[in-house]
C-alpha cells in the first residue's frame, strides 16, 4: 500500500489550481562570462607566449582551444614524432618552430608558460624540467604516472613559485560552477553517496588508434619515448596507443577516472583523497595485447561520503556524475544538469496501518491530519519538478580551461586546480588500479604518502 494515496487525498481537498501553479520544469541555457580580454586588443605586455611539449590528438585539441582565448600566443611546439610537428602547426593556424627536444624550448627566453601533453610516465620529468626553467605549467591529466611522480612534482613547483594548472576542463565548466552552487546551496540535503560512470563503446574510445602509415624508427625518436620506462624494440603501438600499458599510462583510471574524481572533488569542495579504494572489471574485448582493464568500477571510502566510479568499454552510456541526498538529486549527464528535491513534507504511514483494524486505524490518520494541517492555496508551493540547465551550443569548457591559466599566469592567482588538487585526482587513480591488479582494498596513508594493502 502507497502513501501516495493519502497524498494524492491530501492534494485534491486543496484545488487543482495549486498542483498546477508547479507543473512545468525550469529549464536554463547557461551563458559563459566572457574569456579575459574578450572584445578588446590584448597589449604585448599582457601576452602570453606558450609552447606545447606533446602534440598528438590531446596536444593539437589543446592548441585548437587557445585560439579561442585572448591575449596568448604559441611560440613553438615539441614532439618525438615528426608528422606531429605538421600536425601541431595546423591546429594553431601558424608557422612555429618544432623540434623533438623539449630543453630547446626551456631554453628559450620568449616561452612564458608550457602545455605538458606528452605520455604519463614522463609528466615528472618534463613538469620539473619546467618549472626548474622558470616556466608556468599546463599539465594534462593525470598529473603523475605514480604516487612518488605526484609529490616530487608539487615540490618542484612550489619551490619554484610556478602557477600549475592540471587539465581536467570540466573544473572549469560552467555546468559545473552551477552543480557546486547547488550543492554549497545545501538544497540537496545530506549526501552520503555519489555514483559516476563515462561509458564508451567504440574502437576509438578504447585507444585502438590507428597507425599512421609513415610511423618508423626514421620519423619517430623511440629511444627519447622510452625513457623512464623499460627498454623495448621498437613498437609502433606502445608509441601511439600508450595509454593501453602500464609502462606509459594509467588505462580507464588515469583516462576517465581523473575527470569524474576531478568533478566530484570541485563540486563537494573535496580537498583530500580517497581513504581506501576497491576495485573489480576485467579484460573482457579488447584482449589486444594491452595491460589495462576495458572494464572497471572502484568503490571509494571519502571522510563524508562514498563514491562508486565506472567505466565500461562495451557501452555508449556517456558521461555521468549523480549526487543523492536526503533533500534532492542532482544529475550531471553529459552536457545538461538536473535537480529535483525529495519530498519531505509530512506523510502518514500509509503500510502498516492497513494491519490494524479500521477503527484503530482512522483514529490515526484523522490525528495525523489534525497534526499536520494543510496549508493555503497561496500558501501551497509545489516543489516536485526541479530544474533543469544546459550549455549553450558551441561552449568549450577547454577554452574556459585555457583561459582561467593563462589569466592565472598574468595575475599569479593560483588556479582551482592547481598542483594539489590535480594530485589528489591521480592518486585516486592510482588507489583504483593498485585495489584491481593487486585484488586487494587499496588504503592510502597520507602519513607515508603510500598507497597499502
């Protein structure tokens, strides 16, 4: 027996007029502020002139974005494969000088700021390289290939006073500057638990890239990728699908894990890691030789709340983040956000009662109702529909990414997610692959700075 019996009851001695004054859903596009320097000239003292280290499909997506953000300029671009060199002029719309040698952009005097979009495993060596040159530091994620890399890499940039951005965009999203007013809001209530998923389910989307044709020993400075990794013969793809072994990268974890921890740590204001993390998948398709799982979901212990994170390389289930509280849900699918409050207004036991006889039984709603009086038609919101908001055709929240960095480097106001916060989203990535090879709870020690178990 529902209680929504007595509530519909309850509904219908007060008039349609106010069930109806709530019937429809407030839906809002949201509108981006203007980038830094929008609409206006950017003078020479105000620019920023940048290199990016790392010119694959990551790199040139980054240098694409800048083009949209005022006041900046890409000076030079590095990468050990040469056809990239091509590849990185084309997305930034000009002739740059390109080498293979990332310390020959270091040692340029016009180079402000560097993107570090290179392999996982050699974040550590190029970040502190950088930022021992006196360069400001764009990272992508995740920041580090292992716990150690993380911590030797926020030493180096603090010693070195650099302004460090870690290149999990949706931090800077507009959707989710509006999910975090939701939740400081507090309209979602308690929330004890938060459930995430990024599910992909194509070749592409599992790194099966293809292999460009003129790929070989000539065009392509295999002994440079190698470093900080084990030697191998030459092996066209490890160097282009990398992300699939442990050597180079942190498979679904460090792909997709980084983003949805990264949006779950900016949304509560989390500013801590996981205390213990527990992992199950498998390699169940993609059996192409590759270490990483196409299949993992991680359950985390946070101080206030548990999180369950899931990606799944056999199904195009997209982006997801929800949030479940005493007082409402909040979702984040893809591009739109939704909110709906729980209904909380007092109802009466509409179960167990119908064990009692009846006489015991309308003695006890006719009290309830007496307890609870229903209030006035003008009185009377309707509070069950929610909200609904979307981004705006054509938004970039990498552009947003870029802007809030390079903005950064002018003023030297540390970014949100600066070289603290992008390390506490890699470790989490590290607790999740640490609990799945080794078939274990992963605990982090933050006394040690160790991942146990």
């Amino acid at each position: 027996m529902s209680k929504n019996i007595w509530s519909r009851r309850r509904f219908m001695q007060m008039g349609t007029a106010a069930v109806a004054a709530g019937a429809a859903a407030k839906v809002t596009l949201l509108q981006p502020t203007p980038l830094w320097g929008y609409g206006r000239a950017v003078g020479a003292s105000d620019t920023v002139r940048f290199a990016s280290i790392g010119t694959g499909v990551r790199g040139c997506e980054l240098l694409a974005a800048t083009l949209r953000v005022p006041g900046v300029e890409c000076v030079a671009a590095c990468d050990l494969y040469d056809s990239r060199h091509l590849a990185a002029q084309e997305a930034v719309q000009k002739q740059v000088p390109t080498t293979r040698n990332y310390k020959e952009i270091l040692d340029r005097k016009d180079v402000d700021a560097v993107i570090i979009a290179v392999t996982d495993h050699q974040h550590r060596k190029v970040f502190i390289d950088a930022v021992n040159a006196g360069k400001d530091v764009y990272c992508e994620k995740p920041m580090s290939h292992t716990v150690d890399d993380g911590f030797a890499m926020i030493e180096a940039a603090q010693k070195n006073n650099r302004i460090v951005q870690v290149g999990s965009q949706r931090v800077s999203s507009i959707l989710y500057a509006k999910a975090k007013e939701i939740w400081d809001s507090g309209k979602l209530g308690d929330v004890f638990y938060i459930q995430a998923y990024w599910d992909r389910n194509s070749p592409s989307g599992a790194w099966v890239y293809p292999i460009p044709p003129d790929a070989s020993e000539q065009t392509i400075d295999w002994n440079a990728f190698l470093d900080g990794a084990p030697k191998k013969s030459f092996d066209p793809v490890r160097f282009f699908r990398w992300r699939c072994f442990t050597d180079y990268g942190e498979g679904l974890a460090g792909d997709l894990f980084v983003h949805l921890i990264s949006g779950i740590h900016f949304i509560t204001g989390t500013d801590t890691v996981a205390q213990r993390a527990q992992s199950v998948g498998g390699l169940y398709h993609f059996k192409d030789g590759r270490d990483f799982p196409d299949l993992i979901e991680t359950h985390y212990d946070y101080p206030n709340f548990k999180t369950a994170i899931r990606c799944n390389l056999m199904n195009g289930g997209g982006e997801f983040i929800g949030f479940y509280g005493s007082k409402g849900t909040m979702i984040i699918k893809d591009s739109t956000l939704t909110f709906k409050p729980e209904d909380t207004r007092p109802e009466p036991e509409a179960y167990s009662i119908y064990g009692w006889p009846a006489k015991l039984r309308d003695e006890y709603l006719k009290q309830f109702a007496a307890d609870h009086p229903l209030p006035g038609v003008k009185e009377f919101k309707v509070d069950d529909t929610g909200e609904s908001f979307a981004l705006p055709p054509g938004y970039s929240d990498l552009s947003e990414h870029q802007a809030n960095f390079f903005n950064a480097v002018r003023t030297r106001k540390k970014v949100v997610e600066n070289e603290n916060f992008g390390n506490n989203a890699a470790i989490g990535c590290h607790l999740a692959n640490h609990a799945y090879f080794n078939k274990t709870i992963a605990t982090w020690d933050a006394g040690s700075k160790k991942i146990k178990g």
